[in-house]
C-alpha cells in the first residue's frame, strides 16, 4: 500500500519576479517564522532520523508519492498538494542520466570524496569530445547531411548491381572435417572447372508404384528429351552440343533404368499372353541380368518393397498361373515409390561457370514450368538450383522491409510526436526527425554492405536479414536523441538566455549526456558480433561482419547525418521561439508578469496531467512496494531459478541440425524433394564416396592387397550392401585382365553374389545387416591380384561395357593410375534420423583414417557439411558466449567503473543467454549457425539494460547510505529506466515481427530468438535483479536498514550544514527538512545572472517538488 503524502518540498528559490510563497502553519496561518523554528528541529533531530527522513523523501520525489517522515502531524490537503506540486519541478541535474552521462558525472562529484564512487575518467573525456563534436556539427550539419546522402546513394547502385552468391557449404564451422571433404570431392569431379550434376527425380501421381508400363515409359521419354534437346555452349569451340555429344564417363548412369524397362515390358506382355516368362531376363533388385549382362538397380531405384517370396522355381510352357500370378513374378520388387536419372559430367575445356548453371537451369525450370504429365510427378535437383533457392529466400526478405519500416515509423512518430504536443514543442519537422530515425539503419546497412563488396566478400542471401536487425536495434539510438532534444529545448525555453539560444550549445548539451549511453550500445554490438565472426561459420561470419559493419556506420551516421538534421531543425525552432518571443514582449512590455507564465512556448499545466501523473506515481510506487517486499522478493528468486533449472534443461534437449531445407521458403519444391529423399533414398540407399589420392604401385601385390582389405572393412560396417552395393572398379578390371590370359580361373566363378534378401516387404528398411561381403569370391578375386598393369587402364575404359569407370579414375599421361574412387553403399531406418547418419559418417572415417596414411585417402557424403555441425556446434556456441561476456564486462566496466554494476551485468547475459537457448528448444528451434548467430547479437543487444539496473541501484546505494531502504534505492533505480525498457521492447518486437511474413526458416529463428532476448532483458532488469538486489540488501543488514553509521551520520549533517534549507510545509509535527546537494553542475546557479532553469518531462514529473533528488529521463534506451 502506497504511504499517504505528508511531506512537501518547494524547489524554486526566490526571485525578484517571484516572491517565495509563504508556507500555511498548521492552524492555517501564514507564517514566515515556521521555517525559523523547523531549522531548530534539525539541529536537534537525532541523526539517524534525518537519514530515515533524507531515505524517505528521495522515495517520494522518485514516483510523486510522500512518505510520512518519522514525526505524526496530519498531511496537507490535497488542494494545497495539488497547488505545490503543479510548480516548476526539481532541478534537472539531480535527474541520473540514461546510463552515465553529463548529469550522473555531475551527481557523483557532488558526494563525499570518501564515498566509493568515483566518475570514470574515460567517460569525462569522451563527454568533453562529444561537446566539442557537437559544437562543430551544428556548424557543418548541411555539409554532413549531403555527403552521407551521397555515400549511401552510390552504395545502393553498388548492392543492387551486386549478384548474390551462395555456398552451401558454408554453414559448415571453421575447422570442421567435411570442408576439407568436400575440397577433395572437388578436386577430383572439379580440377579445371566446374563440374556438371542434375538429378531427375520421377514418382507416381497417385502415390503408387512406378512398376508399371505407362510410368515406366514416361521415365524413358524424359531421360531421352533430357539427354538430346538441351544444350550446353562451349566458348572455346563456339558451339552447343547436348548431354549424349559431350557426356563421356558418366553416359551409361541410366542404363539400368532403360534395359529394366525393356526387360519389364517383354516379361509384361509375356504375362499378358499366358506365357512362361524368359529367364535369360532377371529383372531382381539389386542385381538386374539381362541376357547376362549384370545391372546393378541401386542408383535409380528407390522406396523399395519386395514380395515376401524372391525365389521361384522355373515356369514350364504349359503353365496354368494366371495374368497375375505371372505379373507378381516378372519382379522380387512389390512396388518402386521413385527413379532417380542422373545427368554427370566433367568439366570440359571451354566450360564456364555461367554456361554450366544455365543449362542445369534450362533443365529445372523446364520440368518446374513447362513439363506436364498426368502421371508423373517430376523433381529436379542441382547444385545451382539449391544455390537459386537459397537466393529467392532471401530476396523474398526484401519486400517486408517496407512493413519493418512502417512499423518503426509509426513509433518514432507517435511518440515524438505526443510528446512534442505535451511540452507544447509540436511543429512539422519534428515528424521528419521521427522519420530520419528510421532513414538512419537504412543508409547505414546500404553503405557497410557496399563496403563490404568492394573489399571482395560476396553478397549472401543471409546478409538480407541484416537491415531488419539495425532497425530494430540502432533507432534506439535515434529515440534517445530526441527524447534528450526535447528536455535540453524545454530547459533552454524556460529560461532563455544568450547562450542555450545558440544551436551548438543545445547539440553539445545533447551529444554530451546521450553520447556515452550510445557508444556502449554501438560497442557491444559491434564486439558481441566480432565475437561471432571469429567462432562460427563462413556464411554466419559474413552475417555477423555485415552487421558489426552496419552498427559502425549507423553510429557514424548517428554522430554525422542525425546531428546535422537536428541541427536544421533546431535553427529553425530556434527562429521560431524568437519569434513568440518577441510578440510577447512586445504585448506584456509595460506589465509586470513573468514571462514564462503566459509563453506558449512551455507547457501550462491541466487537470488531465495532473491526474495521469499521480497515476502514473501511484502504479509505480505500488510496483516497487510489491517488488521490494520480502517476501514476494523470496518468490521471485524461487521462480528465476526454476526458470534457470527449466532453461539448462532445455539445452540438454535441444537438437542440433541444419539441413538445407531450412535454407528455402515455405513454397519451394526443393522441400518436399528434400523430404522424399530422406523417406525414400536414406534409408534405402545412402552412399560413401571414399576418393583415393595416392594408389602408388598396385602392380605390388601387398599394396594392392592392402588396397582391397580397405575396400572390403568399409563393406564390413554395420548396414552395408556389402561387394553388391560397391563401385570398385579393381574387380572389374582384374577381370578384364583375365578375360585376355590363359587362365583356368573363370569368370562366371566371381561374380558378385546374390545374397538373400529380406522376408518381407520392409526388409530393406530394417538394421540388419545384409548381404554381407563374401569371403569366398573376395579370396578367388586375390589369386587375380598379379594382373595388374597401370599400362592396360587405357584400354579397360575404352571397351564400351567398363567405359563408365573412366568416371571413376584419373591417369598421368594416359598410362599411370594419379587417383581415384570407389563407393559403398549402406542402408537402415534409422539412417533417416539425422544424428544416426552422423554416427555412420565417423564410422566411415574411423576406417578411412586406419588407411590414410597408406593411400591419402579421404570420405565423401553429400550431408557431412552439416552432420559435422552436431559436434562443432557445441563447442562453438560456448566460445561465443564466453567470448562475448568478457567483451561485455570489459565495455561496462571501462564506461561505469563499478565492478558491483559489470558484475552484475555480466551475470545477468549469462543468465539470458542461457535462458534463449533452453526456451528456443521448447519453442522447436534447432542449435544451428543460424540461431547461433541470433542469439550472438541478442548478446550485444542484451547487455544495456541489467547494466543500467545495477548501475543505478549501485549509485543509488552510495548516495544515499549502504543501510538506506532498498525500496528507496529501487524507486530511484526504476523510476529511470523502467518506460525506456518497455518504450524499447515493444517497438523492437513489433519490427522484428514483421519477419514473420517471410516463411522460411531462418526469419522464425530471429524473431523468435529477439522476442525471447527482448522478454527476459526486461524480466531481467525489471523483475529479478530488482529482487535480487531487495533481498541481498535485506540479508546482508537484517533488520537494521534505515540505521545510520557514525561516518555516514557526519556525512548528513555535513549536507545540512553545507546548504540552504528549502521551504516546505509544516502541517506535520517534527517535520524535517531534506539537506540538497550542493550544486555544482555545469548549469547556472538559480541565483546567478541569466538563470536557466530545466524542467523535465513533465508527463512523469513528480508530486513532490525537490531540488536534491534525481530526475529521471525517460529517453529511449
């Protein structure tokens, strides 16, 4: 319950136009005495009574409620409240500044040399450059205003002239195992340019099998229409030619398909007849016979169901089996979900990279656009594609900039505006100051990102996300600028003199008290993202770069553009006072009226503010009673660390996965491909490419032996296909080899065998492992090993049935083997699960890793640049927390010198930090780059306002006693930063929401991590550190709060004595008189020539009136 008002303080001193009032005694009469006689109560009042009543009346001024003092008389009336508190408020330097500026420098000089704070040197100085820079800014604001316009004009022609460029490997972390995979991978397929991969992907309309005629013919259409009507040009030769003129290795990768559908339609139409089907045609899966010529279905056929019975004996010519009966055994398969044509090549000589990608895009956009079937559905997949997808995800960011920036400048505009109107400053270019702010974050990312171009890093679609974070972010600043202006205009117009007329003096009074408030901001942003440039990623690294780059600026347009503008704006309101001025000199010349009483240039007072201002006191004096009660205070530690326990739990759960369908937006086809792959191929068929780089001499036979045993231990893993599931092109060649010798050894003896496959329709999908690598072909396969010959490569490949393998090797001048690659095959349900995939993936390379030494060997999969984030994220995201929390304490600590305030600073990102990452969990987003790189500029973002509690309540403690109330020390630490903390998260949350009309993946996760961020920075600052802090204070003095030590106690009566008591009623008995602070701020003594004399916001102006509290400012933080 709020305490009923007892104690009221007159701030205004006297004047010649102003008499001071004379106080009404408590039988009603005026009496000047009255002071005379409470001054005598001071002397004798015990000590620890004036500093139980110096507590209670910087509460009271702190929210406009009194506190009845440690005396019994009755309070005034509420007319005679209404009547003090409708006076000139207390002066505006006893008011802190947002963080530490001009007027908590002043503050802290005023105390005791033996109080333990002291103002940072560090500070004093940047305040005394921000002066001077706003003395010369007001004299170059149009030269600022047209050459930042002129930089960022031309740095828009730079972006938009700038093509993206994405790289889908660059998700992967710095360091991590599969970029040098992949290099690999493209040094063998890429080594003079860039290679040629489109994937065809062909399933039922209706869901159902591709078994049949019509499908399969279909299938055989598009991969002839595909192979001979689109053309790649050739620079070299100037001339186009199509897949069947230059594709040379990879020409026959179809061939199953095509030789099962011919098989599949003579057995068919056999079926049809009546008649026995052929056995000189197998048509079995995975090993096809046709006419004995062995095909393996495993690249193509995919989503597999086999009959429960694979073995039939052979069909006599007078058979009685039905149609169907003879359909059901053309195939083992049941049903094929999808065919996958695969359309490879080398690079050739004349090849450019801008003619590879549009023929890969004629491709997609032919099956996406133009292709029609009734029975097919049809998918393309590129490496291009996937990189335009990428793309148009983040080009599709751009258009919603436009919502973002309505958003915010229907903010600025409201609130500047409101406010203008309150203080009676409205004129129309306040709108336009309102607009510019939201201007500034967009000139701002426009020139960092051309800066960025031209030092040669590439345009990636992630940079799109970058002027949402700025605006969000850096109109903070803008806000804190102009709340600022307008108290320095209402201050300067309250009391007008010679030198606050001058608009370099308003800017540098301006600059002087927001500037460091600014740059801490601007510093821990741009540190919190040097942090994550270094510890994540190549893609997040040019997120966090384009973002550091885009705060640099925007603090620079800040300091240069904004100032400027404000400048002109200022001469012109300038212009205008002057004006006023004048014809209300010219009509109140001859009387004898004080000026600023009928100037329509300061604010007159209504019933409305009055009544919205004790409101406003009541909620939030009730606010700080309720926070600082103990045991409500207990509660609320209670709930932070359920809260922490519930967060590091969370982070226990989280998943850790980023795939490339979290790369594309909602509508794009790459998607449902994406999840057909892992249904239907994963688990089915999921293929290492293990490359090859130093064979040496295979013409030793131990080498070569060593060579197969590698081959045959990566067959051995769990879940192989085993020899029929690999590509090694030794057996085939050593076959070759003895298909020309005088040898008893025959071929038909080793050839792959033909293990039995699973019971049922589901056995491809089981762990089991089968077929397992068969010893006994594998042993005959060795008594071949000493016909090898380098020499005789040439001629393997040239023959048309091995021609496929010349895709497989690389020879050095035609003759010696310089490296190559083989593949096995694996399957497993699980493997659709992306952690198990990854435990396949260290598999592969624990074996590879055995041999590396020997063969320089290296393993290739098309996931492990992002499997390998399930181990690096981890460890990445802790270094960039750690990394970001010393740069964090470091910046406060050099700014506020108080290790009570940085250390509480720090304690409380941490807790935030931990407190995003185990609620993103729960909210379904994934541990990836990108959330990782959110959650690094929530960091920076998330510092300022647990600084600014702790700051204050720390300021507050050394000023007014260790052992003062802490609701006293609260309601001063609140009363300042409490509306700019909410004033700054609802705007933040309302722009970053407008993310939500792009539907991918990576606008969810910024949103949903700043909405958090924004939450518990609030929670933090407002709710547990406040409790914190009540009950540390409480633990720490017991019951003896309120009491003063000696020291402390001659540190009052020093106050008392050092200064002129202030008028105040005496409607109470033993009533006391607060002692002010000496004034020794920059501004003029009330009593001095050319007063100037500063109200503050008088929409949360308080009902008592002092001169020594703080006022508080509520300029955005």
């Amino acid at each position: 319950m709020a305490p009923s008002p007892a104690l009221e303080v007159t701030d205004s001193p006297p004047t010649a136009s102003s008499p001071p009032p004379t106080i009404p005694t408590s039988n009603g009469n005026s009496d000047s005495s009255a002071a005379t006689t409470t001054m005598g109560t001071i002397a004798a009042a015990p000590a620890a009574e004036k500093r139980a009543n110096f507590a209670t009346k910087n509460a009271s001024s702190a929210f406009g409620q009194t506190i009845a003092p440690m005396s019994g008389r009755p309070s005034v009336t509420a007319i005679e409240r209404r009547r003090l508190s409708s006076r000139p408020g207390f002066s505006e330097r006893r008011r802190t500044s947002i963080l530490v500026g001009q007027r908590s420098l002043d503050i802290m000089s005023e105390l005791p040399t033996s109080d333990e704070a002291k103002a940072p040197r560090f500070v004093a100085f940047i305040i005394r450059q921000y002066r001077k820079w706003g003395y010369f800014i007001a004299d170059h604001d149009w030269q600022a205003i047209v050459i930042c316009f002129i930089i960022s004009a031309f740095a828009l022609v730079k972006i938009l002239t700038t093509p993206q460029q994405n790289d889908i490997t660059g998700y992967s972390p710095y360091g991590a195992r599969a970029r040098e995979e992949y290099k690999r991978y493209q040094e063998f397929f890429a080594h003079d340019g860039l290679g040629l991969a489109v994937y065809v992907f062909a399933l039922a309309k209706d869901g159902g099998t591709m078994l049949r005629k019509e499908h399969l013919n279909e299938t055989i259409e598009i991969l002839d229409f595909t192979s001979s009507n689109f053309t790649l040009y050739n620079k070299k030769y100037n001339e186009s030619k199509t897949f069947n003129d230059f594709c040379i290795s990879f020409c026959q990768i179809n061939e199953p398909v095509r030789q099962f559908y011919n098989g599949f339609e003579i057995q068919t139409d056999l079926a049809e007849k009546g008649q026995p089907l052929t056995a000189r045609m197998d048509l079995k899966y995975p090993i096809s016979s046709m006419f004995g010529r062995q095909l393996s279905l495993q690249n193509n056929f995919y989503g597999i169901g086999l009959h429960n019975h694979t073995d039939y004996p052979d069909i006599p010519e007078n058979t009685t089996l039905s149609t169907k009966e003879l359909k059901e055994r053309i195939t083992n398969m049941k049903y094929v979900k999808m065919i996958v044509l695969q359309f490879r090549a080398e690079h050739d000589i004349g090849w450019e990279d801008t003619d590879i990608k549009a023929y890969e895009m004629k491709i997609v956009n032919y099956f996406k656009n133009d292709y029609k079937s009734k029975n097919l559905e049809i998918f393309v997949l590129s490496t291009t594609y996937v990189e335009e997808e990428m793309v148009r995800a983040g080009i599709s960011l751009v258009p919603y900039l436009s919502v973002g920036f309505l958003i915010m400048c229907a903010c600025a505009v409201i609130s500047v505006v409101m406010r203008a109107l309150y203080l009676h400053q409205h004129s129309i270019p306040k709108v336009l100051l309102a607009l510019a702010a939201c201007i500034v974050p967009f000139m701002s990312c426009a020139t960092a990102l051309a800066v960025m171009f031209l030092c040669g890093m590439r345009f990636a679609s992630i940079l799109c996300v970058i002027p949402f974070l700025v605006l969000a972010i850096g109109v903070d600043s803008s806000y804190l600028m102009i709340h600022e202006w307008q108290r320095v205009i209402q201050q300067c117009r309250e009391k007008p003199n010679r030198r606050n007329s001058q608009i370099g003096y308003r800017i540098a009074e301006v600059l002087s008290e927001v500037g460091p408030a600014i740059m801490i901001s601007a510093l821990t942003n741009i540190l919190a993202d040097a942090v994550g440039a270094f510890t994540s990623s190549p893609e997040i690294t040019l997120l966090c770069v384009g973002n550091l780059t885009s705060m640099a600026v925007a603090f620079i347009f800040q300091m240069t553009f904004y100032t400027g503008l404000m400048s002109l704006i200022g001469r012109y309101e300038i212009k205008v006072e002057r004006k006023e001025r004048n014809k209300r000199e010219l009509s109140l010349r001859d009387k004898k009226t004080n000026i600023a009483n009928h100037n329509q240039l300061t604010r007159q007072t209504s019933k409305f503010h009055e009544e919205t201002k004790e409101a406003i006191s009541k909620t939030m004096w009730g606010y700080v009673s309720f926070i600082a009660n103990k045991f409500v205070a207990g509660i609320i530690i209670v709930l932070y660390f359920a809260y922490i326990a519930f967060s590091i739990y969370g982070i226990t759960q989280i998943n850790i996965n980023l795939s490339t369908q979290k790369l594309f937006t909602a509508d794009s086809p790459l998607l449902e491909l994406d999840k057909l792959r892992v249904e239907y191929q994963v688990p089915h068929f999921t293929m290492a490419t293990v490359f090859v780089n130093m064979p040496g001499n295979f013409s030793n036979p131990e080498r070569l032996r060593l060579m197969n045993q590698f081959v045959a231990d990566m067959e051995a893993l769990d879940g192989s296909w085993g020899p029929i599931g690999s590509k090694y092109f030794i057996r085939d060649f050593l076959l070759f080899q003895n298909s020309f010798e005088d040898s008893d050894f025959e071929e038909e003896d080793i050839e792959p065998p033909e293990e039995p496959l699973g019971e049922d329709t589901q056995a491809l999908s089981m762990n089991a492992t089968l077929p397992t690598p068969n010893e006994a072909s594998l042993k005959k396969l060795d008594h071949l090993i000493g016909l090898y010959r380098d020499e005789d490569l040439p001629s393997f490949i040239a023959w048309p049935e091995y021609s496929f393998w010349g895709g497989f090797i690389r020879l050095t001048n035609d003759t010696r083997l310089e490296k190559f690659f083989f593949t096995t095959a694996y399957h497993g349900k699980d493997l659709s699960i992306w952690t198990e995939r990854g435990k396949l993936l260290n598999k592969w390379r624990e074996t590879v890793d055995r041999y590396t030494n020997h063969f320089d060997a290296s393993v290739y999969h098309e996931d492990g640049i992002f499997l390998d984030l399930i181990e690096n994220m981890p460890s990445d995201t802790w270094q960039s927390v750690v990394g970001a929390l010393v740069c964090m304490g470091f910046v406060c600590y050099i700014f506020l010198n108080s290790w009570f305030a940085v250390t509480i600073a720090t304690a409380a990102v941490l807790s935030i930090c931990t407190g995003i990452l185990g609620l993103i969990s729960w909210w379904h987003v994934d541990l990836d780059p990108i959330s990782m790189a959110a959650m690094i500029i929530c960091v920076g973002s998330s510092c300022d306002l647990p600084a600014h509690t702790s700051f204050h309540y720390y300021l507050a403690t050394v000023r007014e006693g260790h052992r003062s109330d802490p609701k006293v020390k609260l309601a001063s630490c609140l009363s300042t930063i409490a509306f700019p903390a909410i004033q700054a998260a609802i705007s933040m949350i309302l722009c970053v929401c407008s993310l939500l009309f792009v539907h991918i993946y990576m606008s969810t996760v910024f949103v949903k991590t700043m909405v958090l961020c924004v939450i518990l920075c609030n929670l933090h600052a407002l709710v547990f550190i406040p409790a914190f802090l009540v009950m540390f204070d409480y633990v720490r003095f017991g019951f003896n709060l309120g009491k003063v030590s000696p020291k402390e106690d001659d540190n009052v009566i020093e106050e008392a004595d050092d200064n002129v008591s202030p008028k105040f009623s005496v409607g109470a008995s033993k009533s006391l008189p607060v002692p002010p602070f000496p004034n020794r701020s920059r501004t003029p003594s009330p009593t001095a020539p050319n007063p100037s004399k500063v109200v503050d916001r008088p929409e949360v102006k308080l009902d008592t009136p002092t001169d020594n509290m703080t006022e508080i400012p509520l300029s955005k933080v």
